[in-house]
C-alpha cells in the first residue's frame, strides 16, 4: 500500500516499526500487545506500531474494570463469546470483525509532557484524528480518550505505562455490527459528558472509511524507523509467558 505522507504532523525524534499481526487468540493478542511494551523497556526493542483484527467477537475488559457491572456474562456464554481482560485501564469494548485494533509503543521522551497520563493520551490521539481527517471524516477527540465523528463515538483508547515506554491501543470500529453491542455490554457506569446517557445503540457509530484507507491512515500518524518492511519482531517467549501467566487465567479476566 502507498502511504501518504503526514508532513503537517510535528516530527517524532524515534522512528516506528511497523507489525501487522493478529494471533489465533483473543488471550495471545493482549499479551502481544503487552509483550512488545515490555521489550521496548527491557530489550530496547524500540518503538512499535501494531494493528491487528479479531476474526470473532468477544468482551475486553479493562484491567480495572467490573465484570458484573460491565458485561452481561449469562448472554456471552450463550452465544460464546469470549471474556478477556487487558492490562491497560480504560473501558470495556466489544471486538470484533470490524474493529482495526491498534497499538502504539513510545518513549517517554518522544515529545514533551509524556510523562503524564492525559498528555500522553491526547498525543497518541490527537495524531491519529489528525491523520485520518486527511482522508475526509471530520473526527474530534472527545471525552477521556474517544474518537468521535458527529457527537458520536467510533475508537476509544486505553493506556498503560512502564518507567521509561507507555503504550496505547485504540480499537476504531470501521464495519462493525453496532446492535449487538447492547446485548453484551451495559451501560457504563462512568460516562463522559458529551454521551448525555445515550444507549450503545444511539452513541456509537462506525467511521466511513474503508479498512485499506483507514489502515493507511493510522500508518501516516507514525513515521517509520524505515521501510514497513522493516517490521518489528515478536517476542514470543514473552507472549508465551503472559498467556500463561496473566491473560488465559480465568482468575485475571474475574478478579473484579
């Protein structure tokens, strides 16, 4: 794919590799995620951006997040879908086919003011909507870390942080099923002002681009260490170790 350039976004001092990559799992894909934070810290494996696409639904619970007061966990058993828990904050989403995942890796010394949560949070944020305004949709960064396009909501974020490197996924829904959302989701406890208590159904939408243009979008946000070929590797010692340990544990997904 031929990926216009972003000259109108302020250079990063680092440059991204780049890794298109879903695993057979919903457990494998949150320890990848993980994995590749845990490497730039300790392995000095280097900034990374990752995108990635779930072939069925299931429920990602954020790491603080209450699964009753979340999830209607009668209505996933019924139907199979799966219950998971990242170790990021942010809320719980349904994912799917769909939904482009995206996972960004970065020093805390990218850019100025990293080192604090919110700031980190609307840079990651602030670039992609930029970005993806150059492809048409006139997107906003509302709330705690949303994506919008008319008052309505298509990708949220979430966060965690390391000492020196934070990540942030962004899960952008662009063919995603809205309705079945309400079966599997509550309401959120805890909503930003601009929802105004609008059911799943009225306050979510999908942005209208398709997936080759929205991916390209995404990739121009983040200027590459070189080509995209030069892709990022897999730390699968480290996947390995968090399925086992954190993510395929059911007593990680209830522990709240």
């Amino acid at each position: 794919m031929n990926v216009p350039a972003a000259d109108d976004l302020p250079p990063l001092p680092v440059g991204l590799r780049f890794l298109d990559h879903t695993e057979p799992s919903i457990d494998a894909n949150l320890a990848l995620d993980e994995a590749l934070l845990v490497a730039a810290e300790e392995r000095a494996a280097g900034p990374v951006l990752r995108v990635w696409e779930p072939q069925h639904l299931a429920v990602i619970l954020g790491a603080s997040c209450r699964l009753h007061d979340d999830v209607d966990a009668d209505a996933c058993r019924a139907d199979g879908v799966q219950i998971a828990r990242r170790s990021s904050g942010g809320g719980t989403v349904l994912i799917g086919p769909g939904t482009l995942n995206a996972t960004v890796v970065l020093p805390v010394d990218a850019a100025p003011g990293l080192t604090a949560v919110d700031v980190a949070q609307d840079f990651v944020l602030g670039r992609l909507a930029h970005s993806i305004r150059r492809f048409g949709p006139p997107v906003e960064v509302r709330g705690h870390g949303d994506l919008t396009l008319d008052d309505r909501k298509f990708a949220g974020s979430a966060q965690r942080r390391l000492r020196r490197h934070f990540m942030v996924h962004v899960s952008l829904m662009y063919a995603f099923p809205i309705g079945p959302i309400a079966r599997y989701l509550r309401n959120p406890r805890r909503q930003p002002s601009y929802r105004s208590g609008r059911p799943h159904e009225s306050f979510l939408t999908n942005v209208a681009l398709p997936r080759t243009n929205l991916l390209a979008a995404v990739r121009s946000a983040w200027p590459p260490a070189g080509p995209y070929s030069d892709a990022a590797k897999i730390p699968q010692d480290l996947v390995n170790q968090l399925v086992r340990e954190k993510f395929a544990d059911p007593t990680w997904v209830t522990r709240l």
